[in-house]
C-alpha cells in the first residue's frame, strides 16, 4: 500500500459544518449535536443526547471484541477513539458496550454480497467477511479505542462510521460520527485507494441524506489520523 504523504495547509477543525456539530470534552463547555438544528452551547456539566440515527444499512453482531478490527484492509489508518458519558451531569459511564461499524476504503461493508459501494466495484468478496467491525467495553473513564481505516463513502452518503452504545444488555443509541469536510478533503486527494474513485463521490457533509449524528475532532496521527469524539446517552 502506498501512502502519499502530502501535508496540506488544513487544521482540526472545532467549527459547525451545518446540521452537525462536533463534540468534545467534558471539561469547559459542552457542545452537542442536534439533527437539523445548529448545537448552542451548553452550561458546563450538563451534556445533550446524542441524537439517534438508527442502525442503517449492514449492522451485524460477529461477536469480535476487539480493539483492531483492521483485519489487513488497505486504507488510511484511523485510530477512533470514543467516551461514553450520562447525560445531564456527563458522568462516564464504564462497562458499557460499544458496537463499531464502516465501509471500507473503496466503500463497501463486510459480510455483505448485495450493496451499492461505489459503483464499478465487486461486491463479492466482502460477503462473509469481518473487517472493519469490533467491540469494546468501556474503561472506568467511559472510554474505548478502535484501530481502523479511514471510511470511504457509498451509495450516496458521505464518510461515516456506525456506533451503538449498550447499557446493561440494552441498546441505548444507534447513531453516527462524521469527520471534517477538510480532513475528508485530504484523505480522497493524497491517499490511495481512495483518490483512484474521488470522481466517484457525490455527497459531502453539507448534503448527506442522513445528517443525525457528531462531528469528529481529527488530528494526524504518524501516517493516519486520530479521530476523538464523546458519546452522550440516557442512563437510568
């Protein structure tokens, strides 16, 4: 795999992209997404839901607690690193379980043979497949860290990557984390193999179909990135 290293002029990123908004940090002041709407913020301590964006397509539970779930996929590495905290008081919550899932690099999902990708690419050898796909519990500080690759996009929708959050044994949250139109901007430019299907992308974060969900805070990482954000859910 070759990497092209060019480093452009772009920086994380702490701005509203639009009906998105990043969150991060509990300390200071929170901010939190919000659907459609523009997120305000928010008096410190206090944490809003993260809105729910439902399962979407290609969710499947292989049982593979894991914090690498690469499984030898070509792409940008991504280290994504997610807290899980209460809302209201943004207590962390340990123990609880966080479901992972994304396309790959060329913009298919594994365990599927019938998708939409990217146009022009077999689907076939992703049908019975595990990669990019884990599960972690969180540490006593609600925190859980993933090795992955960046995501490209599919069928329409803008690079993402699927999460639910569990609470003793129940689902609490099945939504979405977005990355910085710039930092998008990087990787479908520098980085194979995604520039080889750049002419291919048709949505960005201004005009993704499915907008629920935050905003990443990206930084590189040696030759990927390192992507942050909090998780916000109902407990008890």
């Amino acid at each position: 795999m070759t990497h092209h290293d060019v480093r452009p002029s772009w920086r994380p990123s702490r701005i509203d992209i639009g009906r998105r908004r990043t969150l991060f940090g509990l300390s200071g002041v929170v901010v939190a997404a919000m659907g459609a709407r523009r997120a305000s913020a928010q008096t410190p301590g206090q944490c809003v839901l993260t809105p729910e964006a439902g399962e979407g397509p290609f969710y499947l539970d292989p049982n593979l607690v894991r914090s690498d779930m690469t499984s030898g996929q070509p792409g940008a590495p991504l280290s994504l690193a997610l807290q899980v905290v209460r809302a209201g008081d943004c207590a962390t919550l340990a123990d609880a379980r966080v479901d992972v899932w994304h396309a790959d690099a060329l913009g298919l999902y594994s365990g599927y043979a019938e998708q939409s990708g990217v146009g022009g690419v077999s689907t076939e050898a992703a049908a019975g497949q595990q990669y990019l796909r884990g599960t972690q519990f969180t540490d006593a500080d609600g925190r859980v860290r993933f090795r992955t690759v960046y995501p490209s996009w599919y069928g329409g929708r803008t690079p993402h990557v699927h999460f639910k959050v569990f609470l003793g044994g129940s689902e609490v949250v099945a939504s979405q984390v977005f990355f910085p139109d710039e930092v998008n901007e990087d990787v479908f430019t520098t980085r194979d193999p995604y520039r080889e299907h750049v002419a291919k992308r048709k949505a960005f974060n201004h005009n993704d179909p499915f907008p629920d969900g935050i905003t990443s805070e990206v930084a590189r990482a040696g030759s990927g990135y390192a992507a942050t954000a909090v998780l916000v859910v109902a407990s008890g």
